[in-house]
C-alpha cells in the first residue's frame, strides 16, 4: 500500500474507534463510509474538470448533507438512504437495504464535513483509492467477532491463486461467492499488468465485460460495488445515468430500461435457490434445483452455466440477457460507447 492509501486509511480508520463508543460496529461503519463516499464522489464528478451531469437525483446529492447539522442532518441523510435505495442501477446496488447507524448526528457531521468533504477524491488515482478501500476491508475482515473474515481473502492468497489461473485478455472470470470482490479485482489488475499492449476493444471488455461477481448477502455486495468502483472497474454511476437517457429517448419502456441497467452491473445479489427450467435460456442467472446438493455446489454448476462457451463461436458467453440475445449485447455496446472516454 502506498504512503498516501495509508494516509487515508489512518485517517478514516481513526474515526472508527469513536463511533464504537456508540456500539458501531466496524462492518457498520463501513456501510457508513461506503454510501457517503459513494455520494461525494458523484458530487466531484460535476465539478470542475470534470463538469458532468450528478446521477443521483436532485434533493438527494451530497450538497443537501453538507449544508445541515443536528436533527436536520440525521432526517435527511435518512430520506437520502430511502430513495436512493429504491432505485435501479448502480445506485440500487450500493444504497439497497442501507440504514442510517450513526446515533448522534454531530458525528455524522464530523464524518461528512471533517472526514469526506475536505479531501479531493477524484484527483486520487486508481490505485490509492483502490488501495485504500481495501485496506479498510482488511481491517474489518479481521474483527472475528463480526464474521467479516468470511466475505474477505487476504491479498497474498488472491495474487497466489492468480497467478495459478494466469487469466487472459477476453476471457470472463464469475466468482459465484465473489464477498468483497478481491478476486475480481485481482483478475483485473493481473491482465492490466501482463498485457501492457491490449486493444481498445480488449480494454473495454476487461472493463465492462469479463468479471462478474455474485453473492447473497445485499451488505457484502455493496462493499464489493464500492470496491470495484474506487479501482475503476464496470461503469460508473455517471455511465450507466447517460445510458439510461438513451434508452429512454429511443423510447424503451422505462420497466424494461431498469432492467437493462441492472444487467450493466459487474456484481448482483440475486442468487436463487429453487425450480430451474434448463430450456429457458433466456432467464439469468439460472434457477437450479436445491434438492439434496448443499449450496456450494450450486454455486459451482451457476458459475459454469454462467460461463459455459457460445454455441456459435466457442467463446465465453457470459450472462445471458433477460429479453432476447440481442438486448444485452445493444446495452453493452450502447455503455460501452458511453464509456470510452478515459475515467
């Protein structure tokens, strides 16, 4: 981890040990964290340089959090939580089922104004911000008390398996019980690291295409969404918003469109247990039978169907769209096109 990753992370980790005063827990104020920088990274975002439209609906951004303190602050920071959490895309994935666990609203503030506001996250690198947020994950991961450990694997162990797997540019790597996405992550960052020479094409695929990332815990997936976002990994907020307005322009309805955008996403929490019909090819992710055979194994046989070759050209398929085989590949190149210029 660089000097600066562990700057921040000493910086917000220090706060953590005040909030457990108030009996937060560190997954908890993990959540915290995650929403809020979540928030104020889509502020930056329409800042200059960078000038562009918030995708987070006007009257819940972060500059109706700033401006408050006390009562006011803990109700709407509440009301932010509610909206966004109903909402499809990757605003859904990272405030679903998101509750507001801080008790005493002058630390919500100090956590707003004092720890988030002050510090320019844009202008952060990749790898710092990347590095950061997992620094954090590992420090959550080892309060046994929690069970955190579980949904993390430690970095040495990931690189190992990696480096086993030797992943290609092209390929799709779906991780069936993904946690915080470490895996995920670590299949990028080897590709990005051994082919120095990929095409643009090749690029946008690794970006937008080749991972994929399934768990069942809604809380676990939001860390994981977080993770990949801060390490510049499937689209932004801001991309899948432009997308969004596309396909309402052209007309598609707007039930149809949430979906679409839910089928953007590089991670899902959608894992179902129950009757599978093997000839409805069209349904993702697959419905296999849960009968005798314990749910590691059905995580294991998803992941292959998931990842099983085109019957046409012999290459990794991946999830297969929930309309037409035309839907998801339309949305892909329209997000891919939305998505080239460089984040």
């Amino acid at each position: 981890m660089s000097a600066e990753a562990n700057r921040i992370v000493q910086k917000l980790w220090s706060y953590c040990t005040v909030l457990r005063d108030d009996g937060l827990s560190y997954g908890d104020y993990l959540e915290q964290l995650s929403v809020l920088l979540f928030l104020k990274l889509a502020h930056e975002q329409t800042q200059p340089p960078w000038n562009q439209e918030s995708p987070v609906p006007e009257g819940y951004d972060w500059s109706t959090l700033v401006g408050k303190d006390g009562v006011e602050l803990e109700t709407q920071y509440r009301r932010v939580l509610e909206h966004l959490g109903k909402q499809h895309g990757l605003l859904g994935l990272v405030f679903r089922k998101a509750q507001n666990k801080i008790q005493d609203p002058a630390k919500l503030k100090r956590l707003i104004s004092d720890l988030l506001d002050k510090e320019r996250w844009m202008i952060l690198s990749a790898d710092i911000k990347g590095d950061a947020y997992e620094g954090l994950l590992e420090r959550n991961a080892r309060d046994t008390k929690s069970g955190a450990g579980q949904y993390f694997t430690s970095r040495p162990l990931i690189d190992g398996i990696i480096e086993c797997l030797a992943p290609q540019p092209g390929e799709t790597m779906i991780d069936p019980a993904c946690g915080t996405g470490g895996f995920l992550i670590a299949m990028f960052l080897y590709i990005v690291e051994h082919f120095r020479e990929m095409t643009r094409e090749q690029r946008d695929h690794l970006r937008h295409q080749a991972l994929h990332g399934i768990d069942i815990v809604q809380s676990v997936i939001r860390l994981c969404a977080m993770n990949l976002l801060l390490h510049n990994v499937g689209p932004t907020a801001v991309q899948i918003d432009e997308v969004r307005r596309q396909l309402l322009a052209e007309g598609v309805p707007p039930g149809d469109v949430d979906k679409q955008l839910d089928d953007l996403l590089p991670v899902r929490t959608d894992m179902p247990y129950g009757s599978w019909d093997p000839s409805a090819t069209t349904s993702w992710p697959p419905m296999f039978p849960l009968g005798a055979s314990p749910r590691s194994r059905l995580s294991v046989r998803r992941a292959m169907w998931v990842a099983k070759p085109s019957p046409t050209n012999g290459t990794t398929s991946g999830p297969p769209p929930p309309t037409s085989s035309s839907t998801l590949c339309s949305t892909s190149s329209r997000c891919s096109r939305s998505m080239a210029a460089p984040r």
